[in-house]
C-alpha cells in the first residue's frame, strides 16, 4: 500500500486544509488492483459517519452515549459473551466473534450454563467467570445509570451468578424465557470485564472484590465511569490497554480520530490481520466525499447525492456496496413534553401528521432510491418473518387532504399565519383532545443530527408537506451525539422535557439485536423509549414475544404500533453505500452494523 503520487498528496492534504477534517492527513493511497493473493498486515482508514465521533468505551454505557460506532469499535477491543450478525445472509450467532461457547439451557428454561473460551486478556490474565460476574455486579448495582437499562429485563432477571469454575457460570433466571430472544437480545448484552484490572474504586486503590456488594459496586463504577469520561486520556490510560480482543488501542481524540492495532496477545479464534485500523471523522457527508475522491480513505461512503458518481469511483479503484441494516428509521414524539405532550397523545393527531408524510418521494428523491419505506416497528426491508400484513400494507398512506380533514374535525383552526390552533377544546369527537387549552398552536420543533444533506433534505421535506396540512416545524441540528443526549426520556414533572421531536436516523434510528422485539424500544419505560411511550397492549404483546414461542405474538405487536404511531416512520436508510477500496478483502457489510475489522485483509 502507500503508492499515491505527489498530486494526489497534496489533493488531499489541501482538502484537510480547507474543510478542518480532524484525522483526515496522511498520504492517501493508490486504490484498486491485487489479484486475490492474501497479504498479512498493512493498515487501513475507515470514514465514520458524518458528524459521527466515538466517545465511549466502557462496555456499561451511559445515556447520549450508545451511538452504533461506539459499540462496533468496542468489539474489536473487549470480546463481547455473544455476538450475531447478519453478514452470511441471515442473522445468527457469529461464534468466531464471541467469548463463549454456545449456552445450554436448562428443560425448564430458567436458567443456563455457558462455558468461556480460551481468550487471555493483554495484561497476561485468562478470561475467567469472575470477569463475567463483575459485569454483572456493576450492571445491577448501577442499572438506573446503563443507557440500555428496562426495568424486569437484563440485569434484573439474573437473579443469581454461579461459577462452576474458571471457565463455566450458570444464570438464574426469574421466569422461563424464549431461549432464543434471552440468547439473541439479552446475553449479547453482556461483555466480560478485566476484573483484575478493573476491579478498583480510584486510581491508586488495590484491586480487590468491593463489585460483590452494590456499595461496593457503585464505587469501582463511578471511578470507570470517571475515566471512560476522559477521552484525551484514552490512548494513555492502563486501564484501557488491558483488552482481549483482536485489537487494543493506539489512539483515540476528542475529534473522533480512532487507531486500532492488532493484537499481539490475542488467543481466541478470530485474530487481526491488519496491523493497523484508522477511524477517520468527517463534519459532513461532502467532506468525506471530497476525501474520497482523493483517495484519502480506503472504507469509505459515497453520500446519496453523489451516487451519479459512481463511476468515477470505480474508475478510481473502489467497488461500491449498499450496506443494508436491520434497523427501523423513525421521529419520536416526546409524549411527556408539557407545552405538546398532551397533543401528540391523542391519535387523531399522529394519523394525520403520518399521513402528511411523502415517505414514498423522501426515498426517491432525497435518497434516490437507497431508502425504504417504513411503517412500523419491525424492519421490512429483509427477512418478513416478523412482519404483520398490517404494517406491510401501509395502514397510513400519503394523503394530505385526509390530514387536514382529521385536524379539522377536531378543532383546529388556522391563524393568521396558517398554523392551526385549537379551537374547540375538550373531550368529544370533534374537540381537541384532553388536556389541550384553547389556542393551543401546532407549531413543532425537531431536533435533528447535523453534517447530512440527506438529513437536511428529509427535514425539509418534512417541514414543507406539514405546513400544507397547517403544522408549523422548526428544524434545529446538532451533532448526533448532542441530538442523543438531548432527546433522553423524561417526565412531565422531571428531567428537561423540552424537547418535543427528534430525528438521528441518517444511518437508522434504530439496529436491532438479532430478534428484533421492541423491549427496550416502547415498553414502558424502556431505556430507549426517549418519547415515553405507554401502551399497556403494546407491553403485553412484548411480554409475549420474550417469554413465549408463538412468531404471532411478534406479528401482533407489529401490528399494533404500526397502526398506533408512537413515532412518525420514516423511510429506513441503508447504513451507508460503501465505496471500498477494490483490493480490500474479507468485508461482509453486517445489516445489525458490526464491523469484523479483524477479518479484513489486502491483497496484491
């Protein structure tokens, strides 16, 4: 690798220059060519998405901090209990990609055994169950703090860790489960920790066993939290080179510039072959883009508004690849907002303004064709086994005639400004809705991730259909990480409930595990629930597609949210559409959006 000439050098170099791409310098390379003969080492840059920055490591994440980046640059250092992924067609158990072997589960489903592999972390140490164990003890005695926490699910139903040895535990579980849902949705939750480093509660403490006890517990937390907070210090801190993955890390900044080195103690089976992997940030898809060109970046995107591109692109040696997810793309209302709240409670109101939603143009013109409609919970762009015909069919088509009819037999009136408000409040068939006053104004505001021109055209789009149905909206961007920090759950009476829409789909609100069931996304008080959605069927139906075996309990629950609207649908982008360097090997796009860096390799 390296081959690029002084031109292309200073291209690039220039682009740096002028655009204030952290991360972005470096000779950039000549792209193409190998004839499929495998070449161990070499080094590789990765774009990230726009406006996208890593900032967090700790396998506990807090809230505004569980961006899908983090957890895929994770993996690669700290070998998660059990990973899927969907890189062979189907999702399933990536054994090669895990820390144990496969669980058994007990007849009556309530409990399981599971056996660890042969990894040793770099400090010299053998992964053990004791290093499972102190996962588990910080998550339950910090729960309230896990951004992935919903109360009754995962830490709460292990009600008891046994070790059988070094190497084999049994969970306790409170109830039989689905042994497929707890292994696909729970135990991937779960990533064994380096207790005898980690096992502290300040810088200068002994190592010692106070994770036993919740006081205890939440000290050794608060000290990892402390340091996980501190990204300067990330490529320097000891506790962050004791890892057991296939790489550890060299650096990491504040601006989301992010190398990875293979590991040289690595004993597992799925070991680097790269020496070196770069994760490169950009401020906005046109800067990645004007990179690219440059030949900047060897695993990189090309942005939708430049598919007409593409053969420039692979003039210049790169292949390009949709990288399709199992996610859902979706805005939440905040239900418990005290100015709209009440408003976005009543379904009148979410059909209407679902129904001022071109979601069929947004994905023609805005993403040219590389979005999906979406229409409810589920994904619907790949495997159908979960869908109901409901959600298929579309219970809410484009028709803003009948928005603006359903506001009008309510109650509202258009202003001066065309905005409508409303004019006859109370309870009956053609008011307002409860707890709506007269002169309530439908004027909306979205906060929506910045440095995407699909992104910003999708908003656009938005803004302009629901001003004809008499809805105000007013888009505010941030970086993605500030949108997920600023749109966390809340109550009427507590937390800063001010915001009122969110949007952070430009890659997918949401990536699913390998069953996508809607547990920590609308159950009541689900730790992803941001809008705090409540629906007492909704949680029945989510009981049911966790604790039993019927694929109609999943359907049904599709069904329902499809028709209920916790949030507007949105069409369901692909990840990215990849422009990768042509002799690069071993890439298999993953749909639940892990990166299997380690099983990428040159060939000359």
């Amino acid at each position: 690798m390296g081959r690029g000439g002084l031109s292309r050098t200073f291209q690039a170099l220039m682009l740096c220059a002028c655009l204030g791409i952290a991360g972005c310098a470096g000779a950039p390379r000549q792209h193409g060519g190998g004839q499929g003969r495998a070449v161990i080492g070499g080094s590789l840059s990765f774009a990230l998405p726009p406006g996208a920055t890593p900032n967090w490591l700790l396998p506990i994440s807090l809230p505004g901090f569980t961006a899908s980046f983090n957890g895929a640059i994770r993996a690669e250092l700290y070998v998660p209990l059990y990973l899927y992924s969907g890189a062979s067609g189907t999702v399933g158990l990536d054994d090669a990609a895990s820390a144990a072997n496969p669980p058994s589960y007990a007849p009556d489903g309530r409990s399981v055994t599971i056996t660890l592999k042969n990894l040793t972390w770099s400090d010299g140490n053998p992964l053990t169950s004791r290093d499972v164990e102190f996962w588990v003890n910080l998550a339950r005695a910090n729960k309230q703090s896990w951004a992935k926490y919903t109360s009754g699910l995962i830490p709460d139903n292990i009600v008891a860790f046994r070790a059988l040895d070094e190497h084999s535990f049994t969970l306790q579980l409170d109830r039989p489960y689905n042994p497929d849902w707890f292994t696909a949705n729970q135990l991937t939750s779960i990533t064994p920790l380096p207790q005898r480093a980690w096992g502290r509660t300040g810088p200068v403490a002994p190592v010692s066993d106070a994770d036993r006890t919740d006081a205890g517990a939440k000290r050794v937390f608060d000290y990892l939290v402390e340091q996980a907070r501190d990204l300067a210090g990330y490529s320097s801190n000891p506790l962050w080179k004791v890892v057991n993955g296939p790489f550890t890390l060299t650096s990491f900044s504040s601006s989301g510039h992010v190398v990875l080195t293979r590991n040289p103690r690595y004993t597992g089976p799925d070991p680097a072959r790269l020496d070196t992997v770069t994760f490169l940030p950009f401020t906005s898809g046109s800067a990645e883009y004007n990179v690219l060109l440059a030949g900047g970046v060897d695993f990189g995107y090309l942005p939708t508004a430049n598919l007409g591109q593409r053969p420039k692109l692979e003039a210049e040696g790169y292949r390009i690849e949709p990288w399709a997810g199992w996610a859902i793309t979706y805005a939440p209302y905040n239900f418990a907002n005290p100015a709209l709240g009440a408003v976005f409670g009543q379904l009148y109101l979410r059909q209407a303004i679902q129904r001022a939603v071109n979601q069929p143009a947004i994905a023609a013109v805005i993403w040219r064709g590389a979005a999906t409609p979406g229409y409810g919970p589920v994904p619907q762009d790949s495997d159908d086994h979960y869908l109901s015909e409901s959600q298929k069919a579309n219970p809410y088509p484009f028709d803003p005639d009948l928005a603006r009819s359903l506001l009008a037999g309510h109650g509202w009136r258009p202003g001066t400004d065309g905005v409508l408000a409303c004019a006859a409040p109370g309870t009956g068939p053609a008011n307002c809705g409860a707890d709506i006053p007269a002169g309530t104004r439908l004027d909306l505001a979205i906060l929506a991730e910045s440095g995407s021109d699909e992104t910003d055209g999708t908003m656009q789009v938005l803004k302009s259909e629901l001003s004809k149905i008499g809805v105000g909206l007013s888009v505010r961007t941030q970086p993605l990480n500030s949108v997920l920090a600023n749109c966390s759950s809340c109550t009427r009476d507590g937390g800063d409930c001010s915001w009122q829409l969110s949007y952070f789909g430009t890659q997918g609100s949401w990536y699913f595990d390998a069953n996508p069931s809607g547990e920590d996304l609308f159950a009541t008080q689900a730790s992803a629930n941001f809008g705090s959605y409540s629906s007492p069927r909704a949680d029945e139906l989510i009981t049911a597609t966790t604790t039993g075996r019927s694929p109609g309990a999943m359907r049904d629950y599709s069904a329902l949210l499809a028709e209920q609207l916790p949030v507007i649908w949105l069409p369901n982008p692909p990840y990215q559409v990849s422009a990768i360097d042509a002799a690069l090997r071993g890439v298999v796009q993953d749909p639940l959006g892990g990166l299997q860096a380690q099983r990428w390799y040159w060939t000359r």
